[in-house]
C-alpha cells in the first residue's frame, strides 16, 4: 500500500541510515561494520522499495573511509566521509598507487576499504549524479575544466599516471575516441609545459562507431568547430633522434618522450605502455582527429624553419615554384649564434630525411641544406641543380668546376650523411663527367638571361642545349678560376675512356654531353716559338674543337719540339685515342705533319731555330722510310 512505502521509504530508510552511521562509530571498517549494508542484487517487495532512499540517505552521511587530500605529512591518512563528497574507486581495475596520489593532488576524496559490493550497491541505487565513480572519463571531466587550478599537474610523475589512466578506454579504431580526450591538458611537452588534447573534427563526413551507427561526439565536444588558428599547435610524438635534433627548438610541440618511456618510473603499471598507447592512438582512426599525431616526413618538414632561420624560408613567390626554402646559396655561420644548423645537426637531418623521406624531398626543396665551399655556405636543394659530390676533387679540377658555376660537396660527416640518402642522385649529381656537365648546363639554366632566351615551347634537349652554350663563356670569362692549371685539370678530368662507354657512371658522354665538352675551351696547342716564356697560368692557346683553324692530333710518337698549332698537346696517347675515336678529331700522318706543318712553319720562323737541324733530320727520316717502304711501279 502507499502507507507502507511511505514509512519504508521516509521513516525506516532514514532510520536505518543513522544506525549505520552510529554503527560505524561503535565498530570502525571492519567485516562486521560492512556486513549491516545490504547488497544483494535484488530483494522482493516490498522491502526493495528501501533501497533507493537508503543509499540517497547514506550518499549524505559519513558512514565510509576514504583518504584525506587534506592530510599533513607525507602519510596518508582516512577519515570517516559522506560517499557524495568522495569518489568510489574504478569497477574494472585497481588504482595504482601513482595514480592514487595524483588524483590526492587534485582534493579528490578517494573511497578505502570499502567492499566491492558495498562500492556496487550505492553505485546501482543511488541517482547517477549523487555519488562519483573513478574512471578514465570522471578523471577527464575533473582536468578539463579551466575554472579551477590543477595542483596535480605541477608533477611530471603525477601527470605521468594521469595520462596513462585517461588514455586507457580511448578505442584507436574509433575515430570519435579523440573527441573524449578533448581539452584535456596531459599532452607532457618536451620542454616541461603541458598542451591540450583537441578534437579536430574532420570535416569528410559524420564519424560512426565500429558498428557502423553514427556516433555523436560528447557534450564537451559539441561546440562549433575551431578555426584553423584557434586549435593550437599539432604535438607531435617524436623518435630519440628528433629529441636530439629539435628540443632546443620546437620543445613546445614536442612530447616528452623520455617521461613517457620511463624517465620517472611508478608502481602502478609499465610508463612505456603509456608511449604505446599514445602512438597507437595517433597512428588509428582516432589519431585523425587529434591534435596529437607520430613524427613523420610531414612533421618534419613542418619543423625546417625553426631548425634553419626564418630567413632562408621561401618567398611567397617562390613556393609558386614548388620552393619551400629560399633557393640560393647562403652563407653558413654554424659558430655565430644566429641560429644557423651546426655540422652535427644538419648531418643528424639528414640522417632522419633518409629514415623518414627516403622516397621523397620534395617537401624541403630549396632550403639550404649542402654544405660547399669549404664549409662557408649552403647551397639549396634543387631538382637537378649545380651541385655534384664532392668525392676526389682536385684543387685545381674544383676551381675549373667553380668556374662553370658547378658546386660540389664539402667532404665530411654531414656529406656522408646526405650521400647516403636513396634519392640524393635526384638534387646532387655523381663526381663523373655526366654529372659535371649535366650540374654546369643546370647552372646556366638558372641565369634569367639565358632562361629568358629559351622559347616557351621549346623541348627539353633545345633547353638544354640552350643553356650549355652559356657554359663555354663562363669558364673562359673567369681568369682566376678558369687559369690554365685548372682547364689542363679539367681536361683530364673529362677525357677518360670510362666515361664515354656504355653504362657509364652518370650517363654516358655523347650526344649534347659530347658536343658540350668540344665546345670548353680546354684543348691547349702547342705554342710557337715566340710563346714559349708565356706565363704559367696563361690561357693562350686553349681552344675548342670547333676552333679554326681546326685542332689535330700529331702521329704517336711525333716530336714535341717540332709542333705548333694546332696540333693538340695532351696528356698521353690515351687522351689522343678518345679524342679521335668519340669527338672527331682528325689524327695526321707523318708525312703531312711535316710537309703541312713543320716545314711551313720552319720557313715561317713559328719553329724556334734550335729545332731547325731536328726538323730537317726528320724529313730526311720520312723520305728515307718512302724510300725503302718503296716496292715498285705497284706504290705509284
């Protein structure tokens, strides 16, 4: 009858309560105190109809243990307190003692002692908001608020248990499991502050649960979507290598990886499954949404201008271009304190390109980032631009190069680095004569005077060819680099047998490769007598092949002292051989050399007179030789 629940429910529930609170008092927490509780699942009616006011009543009383926040002194300390003013502790796991004492740190009374059926019963019949109950999600609700101080964040251990705890119900294949971490300030950074969670929402369609129903985001979620500039940061979960490289510089968006792997271990659970959870998180559906992701090839190319000065950033109108960097050659002061990349550092990128970008560096075209000139400057990176490995170089063969605008790589650590990267063959070109040709044609082609003269619609090899013909004049305008010693050393360089076979290293010498290296003005004559105190770095008598009168090649074995242009002065047969066989260059007899050559010139005073009794012996030699070689009317 209405009678009869109403004296259960106003007078024995609240009557009952306060024998249980006198009760505590009389017997303390003890099995026979926890024992007065009734906490079957289900009682028959009536006496089912107490249970609800019973448990509201004792919800408001003190009537369990729980510790002290409050307590003085390092001991922990419980005291009798009403349920409504404390927390039951979580259903599913125990509460790690780390855990435990972060959540003291926040005033947060934490239930002790009390059986689980006990803990379960004011759970099932008390209103939902008038006791609390330790989870991942309360522990979220209490950290994101911002209207109040959080003492338990001033800890790296507290905040350490913390996020292990509110990351563990976050499901990584839910891509709505980021909205349940909104706001919530445990993003531990690498430079001791700590960042916010944020839910990005996607905007390419409504997210679902796993079922496949949609799944709407929680309250705390349901705000208006953030503009771009009003989400904050992306952190970003880096590898032991990053730390090294960035946390002088991008500490604020790094999270601090040393904490979550263990730096300050606790009791309650392994902190490295913190770092893996978190990653797992970042790396599922979930780590789409959130503000919160893994390093990778992007996030690196996000950091270049806090590693390199903003100064070397592309202009607005360069990255039209596809630049992200300024595209040119920069001065390199790693010792000056103007922010510029140390060797280490700039070997430790690029070592981390290769690891994260083997595939692809588009994303850091133009920034400055190959060391040349003798560790001075930084020459950007350019998509087959004028730089080659800088491997067995001459002095003199790098001066020929500098001349034609070719830059080569400074030996050291930080090349050995960038060398070992899968596509560098795509910015940096081999030390072979293909690559210093192709580097002196790209360096060319970035003269605005020689692309202007380009037609738009002109094919790649007219553009070529175009600019290569800009590379001639660049070695021979430049008396200093271009100085014989260095042409004499390019020469060598270029003809070598192996360079023009099939195969070759770098592409093969022919075609427009070929017709380039007749065009340089590295060919030196053998000069007449009145040239013969001419200075050393002097470069007359260097021609191309193309030059007229046209240069030859003297017999083997031929008497120096008795040529003279434009016989060809080379650096042994096998020079000789290449020319002849792949460039063109036509090898005279001995009979004609001298008869169109040395007499000639004899009688021309071009021969100095010392060599006049040798000249003579050696046209006697060759009539001698025609005479006996003579076999009858048949040579005739």
């Amino acid at each position: 009858s209405e009678w009869n629940q109403a004296l259960l429910e106003d007078a024995c529930a609240p009557a009952y309560a306060k024998t249980l609170e006198a009760a505590a008092k009389q017997l303390g927490p003890t099995s026979a105190f926890y024992a007065l509780f009734p906490t079957a699942p289900s009682h028959n009616a009536p006496w089912s109809l107490i249970l609800p006011p019973l448990y509201s009543n004792l919800s408001r009383i003190p009537c369990l243990r729980a510790t002290d926040p409050f307590s003085p002194g390092p001991e922990v300390v419980a005291r009798w307190v009403a349920p409504a003013a404390a927390m039951f502790p979580d259903a599913d796991k125990p509460t790690p003692p780390a855990l435990a004492y972060a959540l003291r740190a926040e005033g947060i009374w934490l239930v002790e002692g009390a059986p689980k059926d006990v803990c379960e019963s004011f759970a099932r019949h008390c209103e939902p908001d008038a006791v609390r109950q330790l989870s991942p999600s309360a522990v979220r609700a209490i950290l994101r608020r911002t209207d109040v101080p959080h003492p338990a964040l001033d800890s790296r251990k507290r905040v350490l248990a913390l996020l292990e705890y509110v990351l563990s119900d976050v499901n990584p294949a839910d891509p709505m499991g980021a909205a349940d971490l909104e706001g919530v300030p445990l993003v531990a950074l690498a430079d001791g502050t700590l960042g916010r969670f944020a839910f990005l929402r996607s905007s390419e369609g409504e997210s679902k649960r796993p079922d496949g129903e949609p799944k709407r985001p929680p309250s705390h979620a349901t705000r208006p979507p953030p503009r771009e500039c009003e989400r904050g940061p992306t952190y970003l979960i880096p590898h032991a290598s990053e730390i090294e490289l960035l946390c002088e510089c991008a500490g604020d968006v790094l999270v601090d990886r040393e904490l979550l792997c263990g730096g300050e271990p606790w009791d309650g659970g392994d902190s490295l499954t913190c770092l893996a959870r978190l990653e797992r998180i970042c790396l599922g559906p979930a780590g789409a949404e959130l503000n919160v992701r893994t390093f990778d090839g992007d996030a690196l190319a996000s950091m270049m201008p806090r590693i390199m000065p903003r100064q070397w950033a592309a202009h607005p109108i360069q990255r039209v271009n596809g630049y992200v960097g300024c595209g040119r050659v920069v001065e390199w002061r790693p010792n000056a304190k103007e922010g510029h990349p140390t060797p280490a550092i700039l070997a430790l990128l690029w070592r981390r390109l290769a690891a994260l970008c083997g595939e692809n560096l588009s994303a850091f075209q133009g920034w400055p980032m190959l060391p040349i000139g003798g560790g001075g400057s930084l020459a950007p990176l350019i998509p087959h631009g004028p730089v080659v490995r800088g491997e067995g170089w001459t002095e003199n063969t790098r001066d020929a190069l500098l001349a034609m605008r070719v830059q080569s790589l400074d030996e050291g650590d930080v090349s050995a680095a960038i060398v070992s990267h899968p596509k560098i063959g795509d910015y940096v070109r081999p030390a072979t004569a293909a690559g210093v040709l192709d580097s002196a044609v790209a360096a060319a082609a970035l003269d605005p005077d020689v692309a202007a003269s380009v037609p738009a619609d002109a094919s790649p090899e007219e553009r070529w060819r175009a600019a290569a013909r800009a590379v001639p004049e660049a070695l021979a305008s430049n008396a200093t680099l271009g100085a014989a010693p260095n042409r004499r050393a390019l020469r060598a360089f270029l003809i070598q047998k192996r360079w023009f076979a099939r195969g070759a290293p770098g592409g093969t010498v022919e075609g427009a490769r070929l017709d380039l290296v007749r065009s340089l003005p590295i060919f030196e004559t053998y000069q007449s007598a009145a040239s013969h105190h001419k200075d050393a770095d002097s470069t007359e008598g260097f021609v191309c092949l193309a030059s007229v009168p046209t240069p030859l090649l003297a017999p083997a074995g031929a008497d120096e002292d008795l040529l003279h242009p434009p016989f060809l002065r080379l650096d042994g047969e096998s020079e000789a051989s290449i020319l002849e066989t792949h460039a063109a260059v036509v090898r005279v007899t001995n009979a004609a050399m001298l008869s169109d050559g040395v007499l000639p010139a004899l009688a021309q005073g071009r021969l100095h007179p010392s060599a006049a009794p040798r000249a003579l012996d050696a046209v006697l030699a060759a009539l001698s030789d025609a005479k006996a070689s003579w076999t009858g009317a048949g040579d005739v």
